[in-house]
C-alpha cells in the first residue's frame, strides 16, 4: 500500500530488497495450482495518523497483527516486513479473492482507528510474475479491486465448476468466502428513553448474492466448532472496536450473541472462556451477551449454570426466545435479565399483537424484563409499547452499521414524531 499518488506495477525498493525470501515464497506459490503472494503497509494509515502516528504505532500493528491471525486461514501464512509493511501468503485463495481479504483488513484498521473507511486510500500490491530476478508487483486499490469483481459477476454468465475434495466437503465453500464482519443497531431502553444499548451480530459478504447474517454466516450449522469459532470471532471483533471506541471516549453498551451450544459443552465453553479472560476489565462493565439458539424445555439446572458463567464478564444476560412463553420461568429462575421475543421480517400486529401482549404480560409476572426483535414497522413499535415492552430493536428503531455510537436520547415524543413521519 503506497501513499504516493502515482502507482505503478513495478514495486519499490522496499518490496524488491526482500528477496530472496519473496521469491522462494512466491515461486513456491507459483507452483501451486492455488494460491497467491500480498504485500499490505499501512504507510497510508499512518499519514492520516500523522502526529499521533509514534503514539499509536505499536498499537496498530499489534491489531493488525490480530486481524490478519483472524482472518487467514490456518495454511495461510503472514509476516511483517520492515515499518510498515506485511508481506500475507495465501495458500489457496488467487489474487483477486486474496487481494479483497487483504484490503477488508487494512479497511478495518481504517474503521477501527480513525472512525471512517475511505476505499479509495486501501492500496495493495499483488505479485504477478518474477522477471530477471526480480518480482513484479501489481498495485490496485480497493474501489478498483470491487469495481472488478462486479465486472466479474456480471460477465459471468454461469458459476464455473468447483474442484471438490471428497475428503472436506466444505472446503470448496470454505475457501471461497470472504472474512466475517460485525455490524451493530441500536436497542431502544423504552423506560429509561435511550439508545444506549447496540447489538452486534456477524454478517458474511457473498459474491453476487445477498450476504448471510447471523449463525446462517456458518458452513455448516450442525458442526458446533464451526459456530464456536464464529462466536470467538465476533467477541474478538466487537471488542477491538469498542476498545478503540472507548479510548476515544465513546460509551454505550454492548450485547454480543453467543450460541447455546458453544456453551452448552465443557470442551467448547473452555475456548470461549480463553478469550473472555483476555477482555480489559474496563470494558466488561459495558459487555451484555444474548444467548441464542436455547432450546425448547432447556432445564433450569442448564439455564443457570450457563448464565452463571456469562455473569462473570458481563453487565447482564439476556435470552433470545423463539418459542413463545413456556421456557420463561425456567429463564427467569436462572437469573436471565432481559428475554426478547423474535419476530419474523414483515411481522405486523394484526397477526402478532395477541403473542406480544402474552409474552410481555408473562414476563412482567416473572419479574423479566421484556425486549422484542424485529420491530420494523411505525405500528409495531406502537403496538409493542403499548403492551409493556422495556427494550425494543429493528429497522424501525434504527439500522444496522459498521461501528456502535455513543448513548442517545430518545424519548417517546421522538418515538411519536417518528411514527407520524413515517
């Protein structure tokens, strides 16, 4: 990534001077039927940084270095080179696909440190070839790099035929996905009249289609370490970002999701503890977790020996409930704070109203808090504070972002003047 405006295909003498390695590095990769040889710097990040660039400098690249351990793959492989730069060897992905990651992870560190994303500055240099000793670079932004791909889409008049390998039917899949991404949206505290509250959730970008959302971000939906590793994900990203925010005095608070059975199995709930451990104790008094996916009769010996342990790194613990009423005493026996009810898209209160009415009525008996997803319409959000809801979240409310804001009023009146504007 050059700062200069003028690029060209040959590199600097910063990217030829580190030959040989670059050249045993590329040749072997060059052999392969797959993969592809990057050079990312972030000299670009650090003129924007400017003066503050020597106070920060170790503290950007040690979040560079965590983005890249998160998003490559375990036969990928990265090392830093010189001040600025990091040379990334992918060991499947091809140039197009790979230059895409690498630009997604200096285009965080952007997000991250200085509250935008400008595609435009996102430089990557590419090896093509070795002439005469030497290689040679291509050097392509990021708006080039997704004008491309949208050329490539389109031109594509039908998907080409995956190589499989019978041995990891997901690995085709696998290797062709693009890094996850955390987005955010509001909560709506209707008590207290503030969005104070931003829920995350991991979104995966797809190629010419709509991306996925959710635990639907997964390959395979009934491998649980492939959802572990999607939870430890989107904990490590929500809080890198909160982190940069707070220390830029950003405050709100955060509800990360994590699935029942990443902490319904000791093995798993072990690995997701590891990385709880390392959150700074700062940050643990504004951290909230919902857990999703509990099943139908979830036994109250289950339910508070897993909210017993979220309680541990957390303000409070919510359930998210698909099921209707039947499993919130047990949820409020287990010291459950908030249970949100999940609407489907497109619901409205002609066919949902009498199952919200129910569900905030048997929650207040409890003594639980009750929140509703989904509240995506003017007479939703109506209906829903009529029938006692505390906590409401959906496109009505506010939409998903890239990043969290800080705490904001939001009264009633604002509620109202939303729903006769709408």
């Amino acid at each position: 990534m050059d700062g200069g405006a003028s690029r060209t295909d040959v590199p600097g003498e910063q990217l030829t001077v580190a030959a040989p390695k670059l050249r045993a590095i590329f040749q072997a990769q060059a052999q392969a039927s797959v993969g592809s040889l990057h050079m990312v710097g972030l000299d670009t990040l650090r003129e924007r940084l400017g003066a503050r660039w020597p106070k920060v400098a170790d503290r950007v690249h040690t979040l560079a270095g965590r983005l890249l351990d998160q998003t490559l793959r375990p036969t990928d492989a990265w090392f830093r080179y010189g001040d600025d730069d990091y040379v990334v060897v992918f060991s499947r992905l091809g140039r197009n696909e790979a230059g895409l990651v690498c630009a997604k992870v200096v285009e965080q560190l952007q997000r991250m440190l200085l509250g935008d994303t400008d595609a435009s500055a996102v430089w990557i240099h590419s090896a093509v070839q070795e002439i005469s000793g030497e290689i040679l670079f291509e050097c392509t932004n990021l708006n080039g790099m997704l004008n491309e791909a949208a050329h490539a889409s389109v031109a594509a008049s039908a998907p080409a035929v995956p190589t499989r390998d019978d041995s990891n039917p997901w690995g085709y899949a696998t290797q062709q996905e693009l890094p996850v991404e955390v987005s955010f949206r509001p909560v709506w505290d209707v008590r207290k009249e503030v969005l104070s509250i931003y829920q995350a959730r991991p979104i995966r970008p797809r190629r010419g289609r709509q991306p996925s959302v959710g635990y639907d971000c997964v390959a395979n939906s009934e491998d649980f370490q492939q959802i572990l590793s999607l939870d430890v994900d989107v904990l490590r990203q929500t809080m890198e970002i909160y982190g940069e925010l707070y220390r830029n005095q950003f405050r709100c608070f955060l509800s990360v999701p994590v699935h029942f059975e990443t902490l319904a199995s000791h093995v798993r709930r072990r690995e997701y503890l590891a990385v709880l451990q390392g959150i700074p104790k700062e940050l643990l008094s504004f951290l909230a977790f919902h857990i999703v996916g509990l099943p139908q009769g979830v036994p109250i010996s289950r339910a508070t020996e897993i909210v017993n342990f979220l309680k541990q790194f957390s303000r409070v613990v919510i359930a998210i409930v698909e099921n209707g009423c039947q499993d919130l005493p047990a949820l409020a026996a287990a010291g459950v704070y908030i249970t949100t009810m999940l609407l489907p898209p497109g619901a409205s209160p002609k066919r949902w109203g009498p199952e919200l009415s129910r569900f905030a009525q048997e929650a207040a008996r409890l003594r639980l808090r009750a929140g509703v997803e989904g509240v995506d319409s003017s007479l939703l959000a109506s209906y829903a504070d009529g029938a006692g809801f505390h906590y409401m979240a959906g496109d009505f409310i506010g939409p998903w972002s890239e990043v969290p804001e800080n705490a904001l009023r939001f009264t009633r009146a604002d509620l109202r003047a939303r729903i006769v504007a709408d």
